[in-house]
C-alpha cells in the first residue's frame, strides 16, 4: 500500500498523480459525509454489521483528523479542539 500524500504539494513534489488527502476532502464535513456513506455501504452490502458502523465511524473520524491535511470546519472544529 502507498499512502495518499497529505497535500497538494507534497503530492507534486513526489510525481504522485493521485489526489492527496486535503485535495480529495476540502473540509473534515466533506470527509465525514463520505465516511459515513462508505459505512453505509459496507453495512447495506453485509460486508459490516450495523452495530460495528458506529464505531467504524468513529475510527475513520480520528484517523482523518490525525493526518492534519483535512481543514476543519463548522462544529467539528469547536468539537474536536476541546
């Protein structure tokens, strides 16, 4: 596996065509909106149980949080800097 690059910089600077993180997700409300349809989806297709999706969601939330490349916004920002 090869990691997304974090910024649009780092992902020129390494010739990497793919999108990085912050390209793909403009603000951390995109990045849950997506999130929670990919669970969604895992869930509908019995890839998932629907008493694991919370926690799923959950995971992904502060793994997307900890790679400092998602802008923060509205009240996930006044949430997550308690």
């Amino acid at each position: 596996m090869v990691a997304f690059a974090n910024t649009k910089a780092e992902r020129l600077a390494s010739g990497d065509p793919r999108l990085s993180i912050e390209e793909r997700y403009p603000s951390f409300s995109a990045y849950d909106k997506a999130v929670r349809a990919a669970v969604d989806d895992f869930v509908a297709k019995r890839f998932m149980l629907r008493e694991d999706a919370q926690a799923a969601v959950n995971r992904m939330l502060r793994a997307g949080r900890a790679t400092g490349a998602i802008a923060m916004d509205g009240a996930y920002k006044d949430l997550l800097e308690r």
